[in-house]
C-alpha cells in the first residue's frame, strides 16, 4: 500500500498543523515571561474585545478557506514536481522565495491599508481584527472571513503563482510564513529571537499598529517594512522596560502625526 503524502497535499495543511503547533509553543512560553511580555495577562484579558473561544473559531474557518483554495490552486496549476523539484537548485529556491515574500508584503500593505481607510470595510470587516488590542499568537488569523480571504489567501496565491515555485518550495515557504505571522502577534520580546535580529518587522513593530495611537501606521506584513517607509506610514517607536517588568512599545517623541 502506498502511504506517500504529495507535496500538494503537505503544501495545503502543513501551514496548519505548524500555526496550531508554534502558536500552542508561545502559548506555553507565555506562562513563564512575564518579564518579556509587551502587554501584562491582565490587560490581554481585559481589553480584548473578542473571546479565545471566538477567536479559535475564526481561525478555524479561515483556515478551512485556506485549504479549499490551496487545493483547487495546485489542480488548476498541475503537478510538475515529480520532474522538476529535484532539479531546482537552491539558489532558484532562494530567489522564489524573495519574490514571494515581495509579493505577498506588497499585496497585504497595500489591502491593508486600504481596509484602515475606507469607514466600511474597516467597521465592517477590519475591525474583528483590531478586537485584538493585546495580539496574542493563536490570534495571528483571526479575521472576519472575507478578509482572510483576501488578504492572506489571495496575497499567498499571488505569491505562489508569480514566483513560479513548485508545491515542494510552496510547504517551505508557507510554513515559514506562517511561523512569521504567528511571532508577529505572539505579544512576546523574548532574548535571542531571531525574527527580532533580522526582521525589523517584528512583534513590537505590530504591536504599535494594534495600539490606538499607531492604527494608522506599521501596516506592512508579514516580512519587511519597505512599503511603510516609502509611503509615509511608518511610525518610528522606543521598546521600554516597565517598572514592573515586561516592554512597552511608544511612539518616538520626535514623530509627528501627519
């Protein structure tokens, strides 16, 4: 009997099983950090709009979403692993990658910030995100469901189809991505992450645009913060120790709102 899994098959749920696993793993860690926290438990209970319960649950539906497009996507695209992922050297595999990461920041600035500045889509739709005052990991894809949908699934299908990489790079590239995603909203400034050593966009860096004075700012995600520089959204800020332990992100004083 044949138990091979296809790559289409670990493209389409490995992204899941690793959201599930690395946001439990931050779950866990934030038990024990409260020193390296950027929000106390109390406030993350407290001023969240939205109940875990209910926030598993969007999750969950995004995720189903996901799923149904990964694999209508890799039907429509056809299957050409079989002959060529061996024989995609690992700089092709590097340069798809960038590509990627590229297209799919540019996709999610740009719809981003659209949904910040258009009243209805952002009451109506951009909002359930923002429930999350004090993000938290397994809340890195709770949104309202045609968000999801056009940000992150339509934003990852972009990405896969414009940088030509094949289901086997796609397992990689979306696992990875969503490892990304979930540190960016783990609410945690842990020592020795290297997200927070090569990325800029990081945890602290989102946690300004979830804060009331940085909702218009830091849209970019989930990589660089290109797309905010360029374009004036970028909101310079300071990752202080609280008194009684734990970081707070402010805003540079010198920053001014335009």
């Amino acid at each position: 009997m044949d138990l091979t899994i296809s790559d289409e098959l670990l493209g389409t749920f490995a992204p899941i099983v690793v959201y599930w696993i690395y946001s439990g793993i931050y779950v866990v860690l934030g038990l024990f950090s409260e020193n390296y926290r950027l929000h106390t438990k109390q406030e993350e209970d407290e001023k969240n709009l939205a109940s875990k319960g209910a926030v598993v649950k969007g999750v969950l539906l995004q995720q189903v979403v996901q799923a149904v497009v990964a694999t209508l996507l890799f039907a429509v695209t056809g299957n050409d692993s079989q002959d060529t992922n061996q024989n995609v050297s690992l700089l092709v595999s590097a340069r798809q990658f960038v590509i990627a990461m590229l297209v799919i920041d540019t996709w999610q600035y740009f719809m981003h910030r659209y949904m910040h500045h258009n009243k209805f889509l952002y009451k109506h739709i951009h909002s359930q995100h923002h429930r999350l005052i004090v993000p938290y990991s397994f809340g890195a894809l709770y949104n309202h469901p045609l968000e999801g949908l056009i940000l992150d699934t339509i934003g990852g299908a972009l990405s896969f189809l414009i940088s030509g990489m094949s289901p086997r790079i796609s397992i990689f590239f979306f696992s990875f991505a969503t490892i990304k995603t979930v540190d960016d909203h783990c609410g945690l400034w842990l020592p020795g992450n290297l997200f927070h050593i090569f990325f800029n966009n990081n945890s602290a860096y989102h946690d300004v645009h979830h804060q009331l004075f940085g909702n218009k700012y830091n849209y970019s995600q989930p990589f660089f913060v290109m797309w905010d520089k360029i374009l004036g959204t970028y909101m310079p800020y300071t990752l202080e120790k609280k008194v009684g332990g734990g970081f707070e992100t402010r805003p540079c004083k010198d920053h001014k709102d335009d």
